[in-house]
C-alpha cells in the first residue's frame, strides 16, 4: 500500500500496477489534500494528521488480514479462547478442563477447597511440575499448597535470570461491592503484593479483577519476568452479592479465568470456527500464570488464604 503525502513526490505512487503484475495484492491510496488550517499549522498539524491516517490503515488492514496490529499476540489468543469456551459444543472445553483441573501439575488443600493448578504453563516450559517439585525437595519442604506456590515462585524467578519484574492477582469474581470484597481486595494487597512480592521478591506486583484487567495484563505478560495468579472464586458474589443476578452464568468468569491463564502460558484457540477451535501450546509467549480456586469469599477461606501466601513469602526468602 503505498499513500502520497500531498505536496511531495513519492517515487513508489503508480506502481500498483507493477506490482501487480509480480503476484502482490497492490493498490494506490490517494490522500486528499491537507484543509487549510492544516496547512496553516505547519508540518507539526500535517505529521499528526498522516499518522492518524496511517492508525486506520494500519487497523483496517489487520481486519481484513486477521492480524493483531499491535502486536500483543496474548491479548488476541485471550479473546479466542474465551470464543471458543464459550460456544456450544466446545472442543476446546476439554483441552482447558485437562490443563486446569486437578492434574500433576496442581496442588489441592481438600479441607480448605483451595488449590492451585498450573499445567499450561508447566507444558510450556516456564513452570515445569518437576522443576518445581524439586525444589520443594532440595529445600525439604513438605507438599503443602503455600509451599507450593512459594516454590513456584523461586523457579519462576531462577528462570527470569535478573529476577521477576511484576506480578499480578486477577480476581474472577466480586472484589468491589460489600465488605467481604473490600476484605479480600485488603488481603491481596497485604499478603501478595506488599510481603510476597515487594518484601520477599523485592518486586511489584498489584491486584486487580477479571475480565476488566486481561488485555493490559496479557500486553506485560509478552515481555516476560511476569508471574500471573488468576483467583476463581466458585461462589464468585458471596453474602454481598446482588441478589438481582442470582441466575448469571458462572461459566462466563469460569471461561475468562481459564483464558487469562492459558494465553499467558503460550496458548490459543486453532481452527476454522469457535465451536470447532481446540486450545494448542506454543502460539505466543510461555509464561508464568497459576490458576487459584477458591470455594468462595469468606472469612475463613480468607484467613487459610493469608497463611498460604505468608508461606510462600517465607519459601521464597529461604536462602539456597
């Protein structure tokens, strides 16, 4: 696509047809001289007006084309597979329901209905179950699900090199209304992202809700040195939830939780339609995300949630 900037020569302008002729898909775009106040403003207005030119070329043709302009290959394979989650008769509910339900790569506290599940990314190479567990065993830890997460954590920060950069706790559910939401919120800041990344990590890390946080979180989960908790909550609304939704479909946080994971880990939703899509590793960046379950928001899952991450604060300050 080549687009004549008005009043200078561009020597490639005409040659759609040339092009054409060697097997390219060519055309001439024309623009249309710049309006006198443009003009007036000098090339400081001109350049801007180019480059908004520029943007909805660049978007459209993406379109057409069915690339990500932006390149966050994350952002799209998120949306891809919530799609494919989503329609009806999924193949690719399977392939998520193998990689995040209980599996190798898990661990479960039955008594608390709390576990941790990470088998995208251990398929992928940034969290390997074995090279996590091994660390477990060379610091003679016992397999509890603090120690665990803890682990995970030092593996994920040995394979970042200089060490991890951010990290982030994704809440699928009510973290905004009521005080059992307040609550949590308060917990995640506290025990996650001041003692286990800022304390024992020397890092930041933040808190935020799903699906509103996923496309900037997927944009920094690219670059790497990124380690991702994606919390569910069962029950997502708890005692303070509004009761004039009492039939929402639970799926939809369920499929979003799943996704967030799964595309940070490198994968995406391959094939012709939705319903038809399966969900593949290795189509984007391998990182670090561990999906959390919780049974729901309530005192007592929150207080067994805060000795989880005390210990894993504690697991990744141990030397060695």
């Amino acid at each position: 696509v080549a687009v004549p900037a008005p009043g200078h020569s561009v020597p490639c302008v005409g040659g759609a047809a040339r092009h054409a002729a060697r097997g390219f898909a060519a055309r001439d775009l024309r623009l249309r001289p710049h309006p006198a106040s443009v003009r007036a403003a000098g090339p400081p207005a001109a350049l801007a007006t180019a480059f908004q030119t520029f943007s909805v070329l660049k978007y459209r043709l993406a379109d057409l084309w069915n690339v990500c302009a932006v390149n966050q290959p994350p952002v799209e394979c998120y949306k891809r597979i919530v799609a494919a989650l989503e329609a009806k008769g999924s193949a690719a509910a399977g392939d998520a329901a193998g990689l995040l339900e209980p599996g190798e790569a898990s661990a479960r506290d039955a008594a608390a209905g709390v576990s941790l599940h990470w088998g995208p990314s251990s398929q992928a190479g940034a969290l390997p179950v074995g090279e996590v567990e091994a660390e477990m065993e060379r610091l003679g830890l016992p397999k509890g699900v603090g120690e665990w997460l803890g682990c995970a954590h030092r593996v994920a920060r040995a394979k970042a090199g200089e060490g991890l950069w951010y990290g982030e706790a994704i809440v699928f559910g009510n973290l905004t209304r009521g005080e059992e939401a307040a609550a949590l919120r308060d917990l995640l800041d506290e025990a996650f992202a001041r003692d286990l990344w800022a304390r024992a990590l020397c890092s930041f890390a933040d808190v935020g809700k799903g699906p509103g946080v996923g496309h900037a979180t997927h944009a920094m989960g690219k670059q790497g040195r990124v380690l991702t908790l994606s919390f569910l909550l069962e029950d997502p609304w708890g005692p303070d939830g509004p009761g004039a939704i009492a039939g929402y479909p639970l799926g939809y946080l369920k499929h979003n939780a799943y996704a967030n994971v799964l595309a940070l880990s490198g994968f995406d939703a391959v094939g012709d339609t939705p319903a038809a899509q399966r969900v593949e590793a290795g189509q984007g960046h391998p990182g670090a995300a561990i999906l959390v379950r919780l049974p729901r928001n309530s005192e007592t899952v929150r207080t067994y949630l805060r000795a989880v991450l005390a210990r894993a604060a504690d697991v990744v300050s141990m030397e060695g």
